[in-house]
C-alpha cells in the first residue's frame, strides 16, 4: 500500500485555499428582523435619493460594487457611522438609533451579508472594523 506524501508547497497551498475560502464568507452582522425593519425605514427616509433598489439616483449606490469594492476599504463602522451622521440629507440625525441599525443591517443584507442570531447594534456598528465589501457583483 502505497501512502500518499505532501510537500510542504503542497501543504501551505491548501491551507491558503481553505483560508481564503473562509474569508469570502461574509459574517452574519444583524438579523432577518432588523433587515426586514430597516427595509420599511429606507423606503420612507432613502429610497428618494437613493433609489428605490439602492442603485442610487440623486444619492450614490448603496449596492454592489460601485458601493462597496474592496479597493475602496470601507469598513461596517465608517459607512454605519456616515448614515447615521449625515443621513437623511433633509434632517441629519434624525432618526432613531435603532432605525439607522435598521437601516444599516437593509443594506447589508442587499449587499450579500447574512443574517443571524445577534442584532446590530448601534455604538458597536459605529466602531466596528469589519470590511464592507458587497458581494453583489
């Protein structure tokens, strides 16, 4: 019986496959109820300048990669922390914090991010490092 011998090239290239796999993978950021709740939100206080389909209009793209590449080094917490700041255009900072969570787990959730068990929530979404890259090609 013949056993089957890795080099150490060998070894190292699938290890670097299987963390690259890993890394693709979006993380679960918010949940299906914050993503549901925000949708209503962004329909009255986005959608008008940001397009309907978050394809942008008088407001930029908030889906895919004209919004979020990873060339542009977003991460959650500088793009959370711009909507809560300046948005909406008319009344900066004029909405509740759990409506700009809302409205930040809607557009993750457009953007290919799963849901899951843990709520966004808003300080640690303003502070949080993760990359935001849309997985919306």
């Amino acid at each position: 019986m013949k056993l089957f011998k890795m080099t150490g090239f060998a070894a190292a290239g699938l290890l670097l496959a299987a963390a690259a796999a890993g890394a693709a993978t979006p993380p679960a950021l918010y949940t299906q109820a914050q993503a549901t709740a925000g949708a209503a939100v962004y329909a009255t206080s986005c959608a008008m300048c940001h397009g309907a389909d978050l394809k942008g209009q008088a407001g930029p793209a908030l889906l895919g990669q004209a919004f979020a590449a990873p060339g542009n080094k977003y991460t959650v917490g500088s793009v959370f922390t711009e909507i809560a700041q300046q948005m909406p255009v008319s009344a900066p900072g004029s909405l509740t914090h759990e409506q700009y969570a809302d409205i930040m787990a809607y557009i993750l959730s457009k953007n290919g991010y799963p849901a899951g068990t843990v709520a966004l929530d808003y300080t640690a979404g303003m502070a949080s490092t993760e990359p935001l890259v849309s997985q919306v090609k």
